[in-house]
C-alpha cells in the first residue's frame, strides 16, 4: 500500500490525501528564525483537535516513524574547489539506527530528529531532500539560540540532573526551574510535532518517540490526530515520586506521556516510580492483567513496557573482523600483556553521574591494600567527551585529572602508571581492541539510565578465531570475562554473573577488583557464557520488535473506539468510548419525558447527585425539592438506590413522602416513607462480621488513614485518606485475606475506588432495578421511560438490567436512558459531565411535571 501523508488537519477532516508522494514531496523548513511559544498553553490556533471516528482503511503495520533528539546520520562538509557540498552516512554509534537490527524488509523505517551539525537556513531544503531519498530521515532544524536553551538549557541542566536524583537545592548547583527554558523546550516539541506532520500517515503508521528531549511530543501528536498510534520509550531513570514531585512541571510532564498508547522503560524499578508518581499526582490506578501493566486514563488503557535495550550485535561483530582492531588488539598486547600486566577498563562520558573519580579512588585502595599488584595492575579509563557543558564538567574534567596525577605519581615505577586517562575520541574499533584485552571491566556510575558498556565488553571477549589466533588462545576454547557494575544502573538486574557494588563505598569497590582479578578461570568462563546468552539473545532487534509488537496490541481496539479531544494546551487528553456511547441531550429526554405515562426514574445518590469531593453530603434544600417535584407526577416511580444505610437515609430524605429509597446497595428496600423496610434477599446471618471486622481492624491500625464503616450488613474498610500506594497495597492483601477467611461464608469480597467491602452474596443495585421494573408491571403499568443515572462500578448492575429488559417489564418501544457521570467506559449508553449537569437535568424534568400538575 502506498502510504500517504496528510500536511494538515483540514485534509484529515476532509479525507483528501496529499498530492505529492512521500520521497518526491518538497519537505519545507520548519522554522529558521529564532521564536518561542509565548505560554505553556499552547494551542493550535489555526487546527482544532477532531473526533476520529473515521474508519482506519487498514490495521497491519505499513511504517515506523522513529522519533529522536539526534538523527543516526553522520554529516560531512566537504570542500572541493570553491564549492562545498554536504555528504551524508549512517551512524553506525547510535542505537536507533535499527535499519538492520529489526531484520524485516517490509518495514518502512521514517526517523525525525536533529542533525549534530549546523546547516545554513539557504542550505536546508536541499539537505531535507537528500536525507530524505536516500536514508529516510526528516531533519529538524532549530535556531541555535533555541537549540542552546533547549537542549543545553532545559533538557541538561534540569531534566537530567533530576532523573539522576540530583535536586537545585542551591543555584551554584544549578538546575533551578527556568520558566524560559521550559518555553523553548515545549516549543521545540512542538517543532517536532510538525515535522513528523509532513509525513505522516494517522491511519496506518506508528510513531515511537524516544527519551527526555521530547516529554511532550505525545500531547502535540494526539491533539492533532486523537487515534495516532504512539509509543514513547525513556532511555533515562526515571526518579522516585519523593524527588519528582519536586518538578514544578511534574502533571504537564506526566499527562504528555500518557497521551502515548504504550510507555517503555529499562528496568522494573525506574516504570514503578513512574506508576507511583501517576497515583500521588493524578490519583490513576493501574493493574496487571496477563502480564501486561497498564494505566486506565480516560477509557484508554496505557500500557507500560519493561525491556532493557540491546546491542547491536552485527555491528560489534563486524568491527571484530576489522583489520584495524587486529592491529590495535596487537598493539594492547605488546603494551600489557607482553610486559606482564593486567588491564581493568572503564568506559565513561565525562561527567559527574558516571562515577570516574570514585573508580579511580578504588583503584588507589586496590594498590593500598594490596602491594602485590603494583607494576602488574594497569587501569585504563577512556573518558568520552561530555554531552552536555557548564561548569560541573569543568569541575569533573579537572578533579578526575588531578586524581589520576595523583594516584601515579604515588604508585609510579619506571615504565608503569598504576592509571592511563585517555581523554581523546577514540574510533569505535580501538575501543573493541580494549575491550578485547581488559581482563576486567568497570562501571562504577552512581546512577544511569542503562549503560551498554559491559554488553559491548561481553560480545568483544567473545572474539573470533582471528582474534584468538592474536591472542594466543587455542582451538575452540571457553571464553572468559569479568564485569563489576554498579547497583545503580540499569544493566546491572540483567547481568546476574557480574559483581554489583556500590560504587560509593570505596572499599567495597576495591574489593570487587580484588575478587575479579582473583577468580578461577572456570567461574570466569561460566559467568561469561550466561552474559554471552543474555545479551546476544537480547539485542537491540529484540528489543525494537517486542516493543513494536507490544505497540501494535495496544493500538489494536483504535479502530473500534470513538475518540473525544477534551482540554486546552498540554492538559490535552483523548477520551475513548464506545461508538454508540454520547452525551444525553436535554432536549431529547425532555421530549421523551412529556410523550410517556409511565416512567422509572432510578437515581444513585453520591457522586450523582452529591460530589463526592463535598463534606457535607446531606441532601440540599433544593435537591429536596426536585425530587418532590419528581414524585408528585403520579405517573413517575422515583427510586433513589445507595450505598449508605438506611437509617442515614431515612433521616436524610424524610421530607420526601413518595420517594423509594434502596439502602446498602439494594439489600433494604422501601417503596414510600411510611411503608415497611423489606428486604431484596433472604435475610443473613451477620456472624461472619466476628470473622471480618478483626482482620479489617488489623489493617486499620497498620494503614494510617484507613477507617471501617459498619453497616447494618455489611463492613466497609475506607483508605482514600492514606497513603495511596500503600493504601493500594494493603487493599489488595486485605481482598486476598478477607476472601481467605470468609471463604465458606455467604458473603461476596469486592474493592473499589478506596474501599474493600464485605456484603452478603446475591446483593446488588441491580436487584432493585429489576424489584421496580417487576413490581411497575404486576400493577399493569409497564414503564415507557426508564432514567438511570449513577457514577461508579455498583452502578453498572442496574445498566445492565435495564438495558437488557426490552423484551422483559419494559414496554416494546420504550424510552430507556442509561447514564453515567464523565465520559468512561461503561454499560450505559449516555453520559453527562458531572453532578452539576445531573442536577440541572433533573430540575428540568421536575419542571416539565410542574407544568402539567
């Protein structure tokens, strides 16, 4: 299928494709002049977000478009005469260059992101030209100054720091919030946004966004079309709630990424912080259903991803095969091992996460403690220059230098320093010759995202035959290495076989050296083979595949849902409903109100017709008085059906002489005021409360804000006031225990938002909608009207009963309103906002009855 691109959201709305083909279209410059958005909302003026309820024309997986701060492309100026002239390749250093690594030719791969060199404004339409007929790429031009405040600005000296647990607790420590540089950031997003606007097909591709430098970009994305399919992997930690929460921007941050179907991360421990954070900030619940974790927001389900990235595995092995890494792995050889010495490596950017000084302050305490290998030990730290720039670069670049001055000079003989910095750039195959002769690798960084220096050390110290041949080994022989890595970075769960420290205890560092350059070549090759398993298993191909494949199921029910763009700026979200479900009218029940004789009006009561964020739930004055308007039309039943006892409801609702009330979910029933509570269910035996109320009350004194409320038959333990994510938990165990306890008992154990309740068995909401349609039918009064409004999980018994009665008490041809509050899933067929509307819904009617009496 020939895939096509839509400029704009008029040509979406009107369903004409662009004219131009995607590699012969003119891709024009974004914007080459320096500009910010003015605000953090952010809109469209001239696009306003659409309902998608088209149709997709096609559900496989057509193209990729793969979406990065850098490109993989290496750009070259090139001179020749008086003319200069770009010249472009592949990177083969970056991780996303997955051209080779996903293995399957009928994925189109698109990449949008930055290229590292600066290319004049006159030169950038014929640049986005080659780049994109010859390598796929849409290059994404920024203004320096925008660039330097994004980038260097907001992306270096305050999201990064602060992923790395690093809080501005001073400014000489730099990275306090900058409203200006948060600006710049969401503009380039923003950028980004209308880049990938020029290829893009909403319909058919899938758009994977990688890392902090774009947070935002799923908002951008999701407002212009509600049902792209978008998946967004974090390369970074992602921090605790308790240094997050410190991030003025924190929800904006939070809600962008969730506008993204599936979210990715490393390790188990960086995706708990962030469903952490989305339950204290937003107050969003997530659950595990057949492995798969994912967040309810909105009727949507975003599914969270833990897989730790890859290698590329072909392209380390090629770089083996280099005559040049030969060369480079012989001279190693002649300069360590031919003099007798062992080389322990580190490979490390330069800067203060990466924890170089603290290995080297190790490395003095290895020659401290043991004099034994001083002349005979050599470190070799390779320090990569550092991405970002300020003044803690500096300060690093000159503490490592003077540390590693130091260290020689204490422990220098004649030919031998106990430490080699080498602090230039090294060609990628002169580091796989290092890596091929270092008996033992360290990655001491105090906190990083996941590291991929030890995969690279591991698949370089399997070799070849060629390099065996150099290294002297024999035929066919097991293969060796040695990993100490600190227990906070991200590699460090996958590699059960290497040495975990802490990289702050110094002594305990020393001591892994020790233990790495003591260890029995068998446990050395044993350990090797397991990593060797690992990471050649799990290379950078699996990881883009699983991650596709799991971004392909959970846009896989996109097609069937009807998809609502709510809010403004980056407070932007889609709501995903049923197609069949909408808003209910006012004039529509009206309508239907006044033409039917017998009408069932079923109402829940908080969170329907009370908020449930009110102290006071008491009924008002006014609410009162609705409902008597309600009852007075003799040819209304108004039931009102709740969770609260009927005691509070008596009480509550006396003024109402003809209102059915359904207590307790259903279990206590009235029709009027002065009629006789009955009961919808046999009645139980409580004892099952001497069993219950124990266990509950455990809880409650373990759980700080958790309560218990005693019903008349049943026990509610309430936890909205604890902590959430421990109130969560100790819900979950006391289901787990309650159910264990109680389970010959003829009670039913159920959780909900902030509660678990224990009530008898065959008691629900549901029951009373049934009691009423029946009892209106034995009276040869079959309703035409049924009205059922309610807010939470108890209320979907009575959409359901109602909705399936058209062939039952219900009259053929009647008019049945189902209605939830908010837009969510649900049995119902109608919604409205929230209690406001409700009550404003319910006066209306009342004044329809006024009218008439």
């Amino acid at each position: 299928m020939v895939s096509r691109s839509y400029s704009n959201l008029v040509e979406l709305a009107s369903g004409e494709a662009s004219s131009f083909g995607l590699v012969n279209r003119r891709i024009p410059r974004i914007m080459t002049v320096a500009g910010l958005i003015s605000d953090v909302i952010v809109d469209d003026d001239q696009v306003e977000s659409v309902c998608s309820d088209i149709s997709s024309s096609s559900v496989h997986r057509d193209r990729i478009i793969i979406v990065a701060n850098q490109l993989p492309i290496k750009a070259h100026r090139n001179h020749d005469g008086d003319r200069s002239f770009w010249s472009f390749d592949w990177d083969e250093n970056s991780l996303l260059q997955l051209k080779d690594g996903m293995g399957d030719d009928d994925i189109e791969i698109i990449y949008v992101g930055c290229l590292k060199e600066d290319v004049h404004p006159n030169e950038q339409d014929e640049v986005s030209m080659i780049l994109l007929e010859n390598y796929k790429c849409v290059p994404t031009f920024l203004p320096p100054e925008m660039f330097t405040k994004y980038y260097h600005g907001f992306c270096k000296q305050q999201l990064w720091p602060l992923f790395h647990y690093m809080l501005p607790l001073s400014p000489e420590l730099g990275g306090r919030f900058n409203r200006s540089l948060w600006q710049a950031y969401v503009s380039v997003n923003k950028i980004f946004a209308d880049r990938i606007m020029e290829v893009i097909n909403p319909e058919d591709d899938y758009v994977w966004i990688h890392d902090y430098h774009l947070m935002v970009l799923p908002t951008f994305l999701r407002k212009r079309f509600n049902r792209v399919k978008l998946g967004f992997f974090l390369h970074s930690p992602f921090p605790s709630s308790e240094i997050y929460k410190t991030l003025p921007i924190r929800e904006e941050l939070l809600r962008a990424l969730l506008n993204s179907d599936l979210i990715g991360f490393h390790t188990f421990d960086y995706a708990r912080h962030f469903l952490s954070c989305c339950s204290r900030m937003l107050g969003l619940t997530y659950e595990s259903k057949r492995g798969y974790v994912g967040i309810e927001y909105y009727g949507r389900t975003v599914s969270i991803k833990i897989l730790p990235v890859g290698i590329h595995m072909g392209q380390i092995q090629s770089v083996l095969r280099l005559k040049e890494t030969e060369e480079k792995v012989c001279e190693l050889i002649r300069q360590f091992s031919d003099q007798g010495r062992t080389m322990l490596l580190g490979v490390d950017d330069m800067d203060i996460f990466k924890g170089i000084t603290l290995k080297l302050l190790a490395m003095e305490q290895l020659l401290i403690q043991h004099p034994e290998y001083r002349g005979k030990v050599v470190l070799v730290q390779i320090a990569n220059p550092a991405r970002g720039r300020g003044k803690d670069v500096q300060e690093m670049q000159d503490e490592t230098k003077a540390t590693v001055k130091r260290i020689n000079e204490t422990f220098r003989k004649p030919g031998y320093d106990p430490v080699i910095l080498i602090d230039e750039p090294l060609k990628f195959y002169e580091r796989v010759a290092y890596y091929v002769v270092a008996e033992c690798c360290l990655v001491t960084a105090v906190r990083d995202g996941m590291n991929l220096i030890p995969y690279e050390y591991i698949v370089s110290r399997q070799g070849n035959e060629t390099l065996d041949k150099v290294l002297k080994i024999g035929p066919s022989p097991k293969k060796k290495s040695m990993l100490v890595v600190s227990e906070f970075i991200g590699c460090s769960p996958s590699l059960s076989g290497a040495i975990r420290v802490n990289p702050w205890n110094i002594d305990a560092v020393a001591d892994a050296m020790d233990s790495a350059l003591g260890m029995a070549d068998s446990e050395k090759q044993l350990r090797h083979e397991k990593h060797y398993r690992y990471v050649s298993t799990h290379d950078v191909g699996y990881w883009a595949r699983s991650f596709l494949q799991d971004l392909e199921r959970a846009c896989s029910d996109h097609v069937q849902r009807r998809w609502w763009g709510i809010g403004f700026g980056l407070s932007f979200k889609v709501v995903a409903l049923d197609p069949n479900f909408r808003k209910l009218s006012m004039d529509h029940i009206v309508s239907a109100y006044k033409r039917t004789a017998n009408r069932a009006i079923l109402l829940d009561y908080d969170g329907t017709l009370m908020p449930q964020v009110s102290i006071d739930k008491s009924p008002t004055d006014k609410t009162i008085e609705i409902l008597n308007s309600l009852c007075r039309d003799k040819n209304n039943m108004v039931f009102l059906v709740s969770a609260r006892s009927r005691k509070i409801l008596s009480e509550w609702f006396s003024p109402c002489e003809n209102i059915g009330i359904a207590a307790e979910h259903g279990y206590f029933l009235r029709m009027k005021r002065d009629d006789i509570w009955e009961t919808c269910v046999p009645a139980t035996d409580c004892s099952w409360k001497q069993i219950a109320e124990p266990v509950m009350k455990l809880y409650t004194e373990t759980t700080d804000g958790s309560t218990i409320e005693d019903k008349e038959t049943a026990l509610v333990w309430w936890y909205e006031d604890a902590d959430p994510d421990f109130g969560s938990c100790q819900a979950k165990e006391l289901l787990d225990h309650l159910e264990s306890v109680l389970a010959n008992e003829p009670v039913t154990v159920k959780s909900g938002q902030n509660y678990v309740e224990v009530k008898p068995q065959g008691v629900s909401k549901g029951i009373v909608a049934k009691r009423l349609l029946s009892s209106m039918e034995e009276k040869g009064m079959s309703p035409d009207f049924v009205l059922c409004i309610g807010d939470d999980r108890s209320d979907e018994d009575m959409f359901e009963v109602i909705t399936s009665s058209m062939n039952g008490p219900i009259a053929p041809k009647a008019e049945v309103f189902a209605c939830t509050v908010c837009r969510k899933p649900s049995k119902a067929k109608y919604y409205l906002d929230d209690t406001a509307e409700i009550v404003r819904l319910i006066q209306g009617l009342a004044c329809v009855s006024d009218q008439k009496i």
